[in-house]
C-alpha cells in the first residue's frame, strides 16, 4: 500500500471571522462553527499546520479589524461558549492582514462594515466575503442538489458553497439591517446574549450547508 503524506491530501478549507476586537464576536463564531464541523480552531504554527500528520480539511480562525491583540476571549462570550458546549479556552486575539485574508477561502464578517474593511484590505477576497447572517440567508433555501453529493467532504461542500452564495447574492436585494451582528463589548448580559442569538443560528446554517 502507498504510504499518504500531506503533500498528497489537498489543502485545507480555511474560514476566517472577522470582527472588531477579535475578543467576543469572531471568536464565538471561530469556535462555534469549529465545533459544529469538528474543524481544529488553532492557528497553523507553520506550512505544515498546527498538528503533525496529514492536514486537516477544514480550519477556522478569527481576527479583528482593530484587534486587541495579544487579549483572551471576553469573560462573558466564553461563558455563552460554555452553555453550548464550545471550548473558550487558549484563545488570543490577532489583528487582520492581507497575507491572512489572501490565504483564507471564505471569510465571515460580522457586520457589513467588516465585510467593506476586509475587502479595503484585500480586495480579492470580496467574492468570497460574507457577513455570517447575509451567508446563511443566502443558503436558506440552497438545494442541496447543488453542492457535491456522496463522498464529499465537508471541505468540499464548502468550496462550493462559496461560488453558490456569491452567485444568489448579485440576485439578492441585500438586507443591511439583517445581516450585522451588535457589538456587545463593554455591554451588559443582555446584550452579550443578544449577540450570541443573531450570530449562532448563522453558524448553524453554514454548518449545516456544509454538512448535508
């Protein structure tokens, strides 16, 4: 039998979120959508990724616009992590590049004023930046005819996701006061819960997509 080695297996699927800070949205939606695609959710230490051994097909990052970086999650977002059984912990806030977003096939802003500073920064990631609830209400009523039947991977269902979503969206009138995500930092319980219940029903439409 031929021996695989990473050289052999595709790359993988890389999904950045982005946010402000980097301290309590993207990293929600990091963890969360990592959790719910079984994806590693700790940034690659070199070529070879963060593990040893054959790369994995999906990663999931995050990082802010003007990030604080260097901080953990915020205490709050990690408790909402916890009560839907996400793991908060090890995480460390990281500003945006245009090296990150070069290297990143889908990238899932929190607001539309993220989606617009990404694509400021890079302007070749704009047909494959969403904000996270413009991205699952585009693929609400997705057939799943579409995308790759038996023997896909999640990566593979991902990738054309992607193509799909930006083809509905130049169809699609946009729905700006839909599609962001409030910004709970500094803000009370409720607002944290707020955020938490606009951007998690996104996440499990796109984990859901890509699962199918």
């Amino acid at each position: 039998m031929a021996r695989v080695t990473p050289s052999d297996v595709p790359a993988p699927f890389r999904v950045l979120a982005v946010c402000t800070g980097n301290v309590c949205r993207s990293p929600a939606v990091e963890r969360l959508l990592a959790a719910r695609l079984g994806a590693p959710y700790r940034r690659p230490a070199g070529p070879g990724g963060a593990r040893r051994g054959l790369l994995p097909a999906v990663e999931v990052a995050s990082a802010g616009t003007g990030a604080v970086s260097g901080a953990p999650m915020t205490d709050r977002m990690a408790s909402l992590l916890l009560e839907h059984g996400c793991d908060p912990t090890g995480f460390v806030a990281r500003q945006v590049t245009p090296g990150m977003l070069r290297g990143t096939d889908l990238v899932l802003a929190l607001t539309a004023q993220h989606r617009s500073a990404v694509i400021r920064l890079e302007p070749g990631a704009a047909v494959r930046t969403f904000t996270v609830r413009e991205l699952a209400r585009l693929l609400l009523d997705l057939d799943p005819a579409d995308l790759p039947g038996a023997g896909a991977t999640t990566a593979d269902r991902l990738r054309a996701v992607v193509p799909l979503a930006a083809a509905r969206r130049r169809a699609v009138p946009p729905r700006p006061e839909d599609d962001d995500v409030i910004d709970p930092y500094l803000g009370t319980d409720a607002q944290y819960r707020t955020a938490f219940a606009q951007l998690a029903p996104a996440v499990l439409e796109i984990a859901g997509a890509a699962r199918r």
